[in-house]
C-alpha cells in the first residue's frame, strides 16, 4: 500500500512559531536578549556617573545626537526606544501566554508538596512583573521626571542624584534590581537551551556566563546608588 | 515494617477523589514498592473493600507502565521505577503519601491509574520511520558514527512512563518528546521525516495540553532512565532548523 501523499497545507512559519509552545519561547529567549543587550550598554552609561556631573551630563546629551548629521535630534534614542517596546511587549505577552498555558496543564495539584526548582526560577514570573512594574516607574522617575523632586530636564546627574536621596527612591531600585539579577541568571541560560545551544559540554559555560551577566549588572546598576547613599557621589 | 499509607482514592474519571489512609504491617524491607500495595491489596479485599487501582506490568524497570507520585517525587525517593524501588528506602513507621501522574493531559482512569494515551498520539505524529519491507537490509549498508549511535541510544532508553510530566511544575512532557525526536532524527534511517517528525510531534504535544519547559530541571532528575536535560535543547535545535528549512 501506498502512503498517502500530504496535501494539506503548512501554515506560515510566523503561525508555526507563534502557535508553538517552543516557538513561542524561542521569541522570549530572542526579546529576552535584546534587552539583555541593552542592559549591559545602559549599565555601562550609568557608570559615568563616577567621573563628574560633567561627563554624566554630555553623555546624556551625546546620546541625543547619536546618528547626526543622518539622523535628527533624538532620532536614534527613538528608534532604540521602539525597538525595546516591541522587545518587552513581545516578551510580556508570550510570558503570559505560555504561563496560562503551564497552569492550565496541572488542573489538579499533588497533596503532597514540596519545593520544585530553585529560587531564581520559582520566581522568573513575579520577578518579571515586578521588573514590568519597575519599568513603568523608572520612565516616570528619570525619562518624563514626573514623580522626580528635582526634575530638571537636561541635567540627569541631578535627577539621579534627587532619586537616590529618597528611602522609597533606593529601595525600589535596589529590589528591581535584585529581581533583575535573579531574572537573567535563569533566563540567560534557558534563552540558549531555546533556541538550541545548549549541550551537555558548553552547560558549564552557559551556566557561567549567566552567573557572571547577572551578577556583572547587579553590582554595576547597584553601585550607582549606593555611591549616592555614602557620599561618594555628590 | 508497619507503615501509615495516605492513598488517592478516585472511583472513576468524574467521580470526586480523596486522600485515603490505610495501615500496612508485616512489610519486609526486600519487598518492591509494588508488592507492599499487593499487601494492602490484599488486606482491603479480606476486608470485603475495593482494592487500590495502579498500573504495573513488567516490574522489571524496562516496560514503563508504573507510576505513582510517592511523597512529591515521581516514581518515589530512588532514580529508578516504582517497581524497582525497594521498601528499604523508607522508615518503620513512616507515613507515604502516594498520587497518581497530575496533569491535564493524562486524565484518572482510577485511583492511581492515569490514561496516558497523549503519550501514543505523540507517538503517532511522527515517532516512527519509514522502514523498506521486504529482506533485512545488509547491516554494514548504512554507516552510523559512533557518537551518534551512542546519543540515539541515550534517548531510546526512554520507556513513556511520563515521569517527566509528573514532576514537571508546569506538567511539560518536553523531555518525553524530545527523547523520541533525538532518537530517530540523528540516525540515517530517521532523516527522511527529520522535519516533518520534529513539527509534528511538538505540535501533537501542545494539542495534548501539556504545558511549556521553564527549563526546571525536574524532569530530567526523576527520569528513571536518565534522559537528560540538554536534550530539550537538542530537540529545540531540531524544531527552529525544521521551521527554518520548512518541512521536506
């Protein structure tokens, strides 16, 4: 007998991935590293804050040039801008998706409980909410300077420094980012398992250079504060 | 041994079911987890009551029909199956909680019997070859390298027990299918249907209503074959080229 011949038709690879439990997670591991990315260059401005007011400040202004003469006045801050919306919208909605779909796969739970997995994964989607949360504060705070007490636009040194001199202005930054540590710690590592790299042989690395990623913007988003907090900064 | 056992009890798929306990004396400790519920079995229909439903059928550790969640752990304390977990692994006087597989797709059938017939459809998308019939092909015909024969046979161990989902927080049977898939897709005699086998099969899974991998881990840790965890990235490999390349 013959096989019969397949003649219906494949959906789009865009459908593939998306209807995918696994494409849908190579999308967060994709968005998730965009804004990985980001996060080491934006920790590495953040750093100038250590050489002056000065240098801070020009940074600042700098990045509003990027791109000129091409590119008009704050053009290429916009481009990024759209670009990492995309990547935490994208990010966002196959997170919640997917977790609806984990949710729902145990309707009933064991009598028995104990703890599953370790705490930087338990905690991947609160941690993520609370980063999403953190997100929308800290555009308030230092972007629009809304909630800022000191909120002179063009001079961010001042601003930051206004913001770490306030109790809820420190702790909300420092658990964000504690969360933020513990996010790319898992996250890092699960992103190359999804699409693929992971192997018995390179898990050490990977593991490594999750560690290292989470730990390397930990210290360096959490020194900026704490420079404020002791003086060293002023 | 007399131990406390706190059993689920489930009449039938819809009915309601309950933690159950029961007292078992005169364990030995040689005895299988298995034979310990036969004394229970026993003892309950002596007493004219319904005896506890479980799956069993080799209990040799190779056939993959046991199951029970054994306080939390799938398949119980030990890295093996519940048949080849001895009652020397626990203490006189102990109390044991026993459950069966939780997750949508492996409904009770009763008790601690679980229908794990998502496990065949995946099976059926796409966990098969294309063999030629006719006289057995000369075996030197096709060459298969030694490290590939090794990583097919790592993954052909597995035996469908669904272990993997039932300690899976999110009850993802990612590991089942991906053993499948890397078994048959490094091999000569599987490339024919390396795509198509690899979509299919992940898509049956999502059909099924197992949830997603969070990359917990737990799977890999309660298979009582010992597929490992880097496989689900193999097979993630596998599905992004077969989407890439698109199916043949």
């Amino acid at each position: 007998m013959a096989l019969a011949t397949r003649t219906d038709r494949r959906p789009s690879t865009t459908r593939t991935i998306w209807d995918s439990s696994v494409g849908k997670k190579s999308v967060m591991a994709v968005s998730g590293l965009v804004m990985l990315g980001y996060l080491v260059v934006h920790m590495l401005g953040n750093l100038k804050i250590f050489f002056g007011a000065d240098e801070f400040n020009g940074y600042a202004h700098w990045l509003r040039t990027l791109g000129s003469p091409f590119l008009h006045h704050e053009w290429a801050l916009w481009i990024v801008r759209v670009g990492l919306l995309a990547a935490v919208v994208a990010h966002a909605v196959s997170a919640y998706q997917l977790s609806r779909r984990d949710i729902r796969a145990r309707p009933v739970k064991y009598a028995h409980k104990r703890r599953r997995a370790s705490y930087a994964t338990r905690t991947m989607r609160w941690g993520g909410v609370i980063l999403g949360l953190f997100i929308v504060w800290h555009l308030l705070d230092l972007t629009t300077l809304t909630v800022n007490e000191r909120a002179w636009a063009g001079h961010p040194y001042e601003n930051v420094l206004s913001t770490f001199s306030t109790w809820y202005g420190n702790t909300i930054y420092i658990v964000a980012m504690a969360a933020l540590g513990l996010h790319v710690r898992h996250g890092f590592w699960s992103a190359a398992q999804t699409l693929g790299a992971g192997s018995a042989r390179r898990d050490r690395t990977l593991k490594f250079l999750a560690n290292g990623l989470a730990l390397v913007l930990f210290a360096g988003f959490v020194s900026v504060p704490v420079a404020v907090m002791t003086g060293v900064v002023n | 041994m007399k131990l406390t056992l706190r059993v689920w009890r489930q009449r039938g798929a819809d009915a309601p079911g309950h933690m159950a306990s029961y007292e078992v004396d005169g364990i030995s400790e040689d005895m299988s987890f298995l034979e310990m519920l036969d004394t229970l079995n026993e003892d309950l229909i002596l007493r004219g009551e319904d005896p506890v439903a479980f799956d069993h059928d080799c209990r040799e550790g190779i056939c993959g029909a046991c199951s029970l969640v054994i306080n939390g752990d799938a398949h119980g304390p030990e890295r093996t199956t519940t048949c080849q977990l001895h009652m020397r692994s626990f203490d006189d006087g102990d109390t044991i909680d026993v459950e069966p597989w939780r997750a949508a797709a492996f409904p009770v059938v009763k008790d601690l019997v679980v229908d794990r017939g998502s496990f065949d459809r995946i099976i059926q998308a796409g966990g098969y070859i294309t063999a030629p019939t006719g006289a057995a092909p000369e075996a030197h015909a096709t060459a298969v390298p030694k490290a590939d024969a090794d990583f097919a046979f790592e993954h052909a161990e597995c035996i469908g027990c669904g272990a993997c989902v039932a300690a899976c927080p999110n009850g993802s049977a990612m590991l089942f299918t991906s053993a499948k898939v890397n078994h048959l897709n490094v091999l000569p005699q599987g490339s024919p249907e390396r795509e198509t086998r690899v979509l299919d099969m992940v898509a049956r899974m999502d059909e099924e209503g197992f949830g997603g991998c969070t990359l917990t881990g737990e799977c890999a840790t309660a298979c009582p074959k010992g597929i490992p965890l880097p496989s689900i990235a193999a097979m993630n490999k596998e599905w992004l080229r077969a989407v890439r390349k698109g199916p043949r």
